[in-house]
C-alpha cells in the first residue's frame, strides 16, 4: 500500500467515531469551483472554509460561537468572486453522512474584513447583513433544509451590486427540531473567505447590520417556536431583513442538472498570500476530501428565497 493511500484509509477510519446527529460545511463551490473544508478538530489543510472544532450546534443566542461556529479558526485562503457569483454550500453529518436535520431555515450574511485581509480577520465585533433567507418550500409543509438532508447542496447568489474587497460569508442552519422549548434551537454557522472584485458601490445600511452574538434572542419567534409542528408552518425568520440589493431568487423547488461542469480542487489559486499550513506535500488528501470519497454527491437542487 502506497504512503497516500495508507493516509486515506486512515482518514475514513478517523471519520468514523465523529457523532452524525450533527454536522458541519464540508466544501463550498465558487462558479463552478469547489473548496474542501476541514473535519472539525482534523488537522487542518489550506482552505477558504473555518475550521470549526466540533461537529456539535451552537446553543444559545448570547453563544459566541454564534460567530463562526464553534471555536472557528481563521482559514489561511481566500477566493476570488464577483457579484452575483454562484455558492453552493455542502453540509455533511459529523460521519460524512448526508446532513441529519430537515427542519428550520438556511440564512446567508455577510461582513466586510475591515482593515486586513480574511485570513487575518478577528470576526468578533463584525457587523453582518443579510443577503438572502430560505424557509419553506411551496405548501409550507415541507423546509428547503430538507435538499440538503437529501445530499444537495444550499443555494446562494452574491448581491449583483456588492462593493469590492474581501468579505466573510456567514452560512447558517437553524435546527428547530427542539424548537418549541426555550433554548432548544440549535445554530450551525459557518465562515468562509471570498475576496468579491469590480467596481460595484452597494454596501448595507448601519440599520440592516448585526453582530454575532446579539442579533437574535432566544425568544425571538423563529428560534423559539412552539408551533413549529403545526401545519402549514407559519415562520418567521429571525435577524434583520434581507438587504434591499440581494440578488433576487427565483421561487422554485427544481433541481438543478447535476451535468454542469465542475472543477474540483483542494486548494484553488487564492487570492490571500497567507502561507499553506497543515498537511503534506506529498499527499494532499484531506479528511473532508476523505468524507466526499464515502458519499457520492447527489444533484444539485435550488433553494428558494423567502421575504
């Protein structure tokens, strides 16, 4: 057995004894090109994704981990984008399973790295705008987290009039399984670094942007539900609104083609030149490359946008 595929069988076994009630963003695609994450508290690889320390929710509206996920550490890339790009997040159960969860909303924010670059941004006092918000799907039974518990990817389009310079995106899940009980929410966000060029001028209003914690509270309806069974779902979402130039989103529940091309790859040139860490040269296979070997993707369907 050659060293790389000897480090691959140990990546699988690692894998193993991670809880699959939870889960984690275990890469993300930019316009077609995809960026692994890292298993939570795995030795990390270059990425654009956070490295977050366990597959376990945020619990807590006053958490702060409700930042970046629990103990997120600062990625050493950063990806290029434009606005309107196209991001599709790929959520994984803690065993690299599909994502265990199928109830509650899927919320995208962003805030601008101020002064510095993503790679070197403390996240803490950010101050983050909302740019698209994803509940149920047509009927109001059945939520769009239900795509992914089904292998797909989340859906997210890039505000077309974005001003430039180096951004995190927030991706969040809400779990609302335990919702109709005080404090029983559980929060699932996730950083990732982009660097958005052009000459655009929209940026958000003070009015439109929150930190994190101290954008929600525990008995903001939403995350304390205890209707959330009851059917048609009636749902609010928490936070603030949706910024007004967001991209705007077809209302549809269609898949997408699972045939449009593709390029994968751990670490894309980046436009951060913070230095690699982690990882061997020689055998550039990480554990979240590991999990995506175990589960095939599934295709790809589209999130629709509530207001």
């Amino acid at each position: 057995m050659s060293y790389c595929s000897h480090q691959f069988s140990l990546s699988l076994l690692a894998l193993l004894p991670l809880v699959s009630a939870h889960g984690y963003v275990a890469q993300v695609a930019i316009d077609g090109t995809d960026y692994y994450g890292n298993v939570p508290n795995a030795n990390p690889v270059p990425s654009i994704v956070r490295q977050i320390n366990d597959v376990a929710p945020v619990k807590g509206a006053n958490n702060s981990y409700l930042n970046c996920g629990q103990d997120a550490q600062l990625a050493s890339l950063v990806a290029n984008a434009n606005p309107s790009s196209q991001l599709q997040f790929w959520w994984k159960g803690g065993d690299g399973s599909n994502w265990p969860h199928n109830i509650g909303p899927i919320m995208t924010y962003m805030a601008q790295c101020v002064n510095t670059t993503c790679d070197q941004y403390n996240s803490t006092n950010a101050e983050w705008f909302k740019i698209e918000e994803t509940g149920l799907q047509p009927g109001d039974m059945v939520w769009y987290q239900q795509n992914i518990m089904d292998g797909g990817p989340a859906n997210v389009t890039l505000p077309p009039t974005l001003a430039p310079g180096q951004y995190l995106v927030r991706h969040e899940i809400i779990a609302l399984h335990l919702a109709n009980e005080m404090g029983g929410a559980e929060f699932y966000p996730s950083c990732t670094q982009v660097n958005i060029q052009g000459d655009q001028s929209g940026v958000a209003p003070t009015s439109d942007e929150v930190t994190f914690p101290g954008g929600y509270s525990d008995d903001d309806p939403g995350i304390y539900d205890p209707t959330v069974f009851d059917t048609p779902v009636q749902y609010t979402f928490p936070g603030p609104p949706v910024v007004s130039f967001a991209a705007q989103v077809s209302n549809t529940s269609s898949p997408t083609s699972s045939n449009s091309s593709s390029t994968t790859t751990g670490a894309p040139v980046p436009s951060s030149t913070a230095s690699s860490s982690g990882g061997g040269a020689q055998c550039l296979v990480s554990t979240a490359q590991a999990a995506f070997a175990m589960y095939p993707r599934q295709p790809r369907s589209v999130s629709r946008v509530m207001r």
